[in-house]
C-alpha cells in the first residue's frame, strides 16, 4: 500500500516556566496551521513542539565541546527537516532569550534555506513587541529562511482579549499566522525549500568578470557618444 509522507511542523518553545505561556502559544499556532491543512489538502499533518528549557544542559555542553547529545540532534534534526517552523521566545532583557538564541547557534547558517517561518514571542507588556522586528526576523534572515508576513506578540493581557476596532485580538492573529504557514507549507516547491532546476539567473559570475565587462559597456558607450576615454 502507498503510504503518503506526513506533513511534518515543529514549533520550537523557548519558555522556562511550567506551564509556560509560550509553550501554549506555540501549540496554538501550530494547531491554527494543522487546522487550515487539513482543509486545504489531504496528507497527515504531525506537530512536534521542542521544549528547549528540557535542553539546556545539552545545548551548553555542545556550546563547549562540539558533540551534541542525541536528544539535542534529534532535535536539531526536526527543526532542519520540517516542512515548517513555529520559533517562540519570551522577552528576556528587550530581545530574545539566551536559550533561544544557543539552540539556534547550533544550527547551521545555511539548514533553514528556503523553509518558511513563524516567529511569535511572549512578554509581560505590550511594550516589548518590536521584538519580532528588531531581533527575531534578522536572526531567520541569516538563517537564510522565509520569515512569513504576520508575526505574533502575545503580553499578559492579549490572553483572553478579543482585540478592538482598531486590532485584532490574540486568537485572530495566531489563525492568520498558522494560516500563512500552511500556504507557505503547499503554495510551491521554492518555498518549502526543495530543490528546483536552476535558470539563467542562477549562473555564478565571478566578479572580476562582472567587473570586466561592466568596463567594456562602458567603453563602447564612451566610444558611441565621442565623449573623453578615462585613463588609469
């Protein structure tokens, strides 16, 4: 019998706390994602949530060593190869915490190419919400992964808050977010980041041979328009 590849998401939980607001914000967003794939698409969908704070004698004895357990491999392992990722943090200190960034050191800069990307993060005040922007986005940009439109900021009062005229409200956004996921997961091979055929565009030109013949459209120009050649 034909057995059909699940869909696989890991949200990635970086609360200390038990329980933790942004374990269950983590959970909530990849629930919002399962529910619209399985409206949309007819694969089975496994959710893993990673709880880093279960990790954090690994991780710093890979920091320092090089050799990761196999719990933390394992780990590592399920974020590289999932179809999507949910990275959760509280605020710790106006950004991300530090557990949260030394799970992510451990991944290699190029894993996460192409693979689309929820960031979320939980805090005691709306002040702390830039976050997202200023710390979170860039981290997932240089890990070369495609941070998706809508990023969620959950503060102590967003739970249990439907929002006002002028927001939507925690519940509203975490569906818009697991929403952009799972398009992000069908929507098309480039983003899920598999592999595609390379083009013309794809050609690598070094660039002292860019250089080159950039010289050379300029000379023809000048040669055109009579105007003076440059020397040295």
């Amino acid at each position: 019998m034909f057995a059909t590849e699940p869909l696989r998401i890991v949200a990635v939980s970086a609360g200390l706390s038990s329980p933790s607001s942004t374990r269950l914000l983590a959970e909530r967003l990849a629930g919002a994602a399962r529910e619209r794939l399985d409206t949309e698409q007819d694969r089975p969908v496994e959710i893993r949530v990673i709880e880093l704070r279960d990790l954090a004698v690994e991780i710093a004895n890979h920091l320092v060593t090089g050799f990761p357990s196999a719990a933390l491999e394992d780990a590592i392992g399920a974020v590289t190869g999932s179809d999507g990722l949910i990275a959760v943090s509280p605020v710790f200190t106006a950004s991300y915490s530090g557990l949260f960034k030394s799970f992510f050191d451990l991944v290699e800069n190029t894993a996460l190419t192409g693979k689309p990307v929820v960031v979320a993060a939980t805090g005691g005040t709306p002040r702390h919400s830039l976050v997202l922007e200023h710390a979170m986005r860039p981290l997932f940009a240089y890990l070369r992964a495609v941070t998706l439109p809508t990023s969620v900021y959950a503060a102590s009062e967003d739970w249990g808050s439907s929002g006002d005229e002028y927001a939507d409200g925690l519940p509203a956004r975490i569906r818009r977010a697991g929403g952009e996921l799972a398009s992000a997961i069908t929507g098309g091979r480039a983003v899920s980041g598999a592999s595609r055929t390379l083009g013309v565009d794809d050609e690598v030109v070094p660039f002292e041979q860019q250089l080159a013949g950039l010289g050379g459209r300029l000379f023809a120009r000048a040669a055109d328009t009579g105007a003076p050649r440059a020397v040295g």
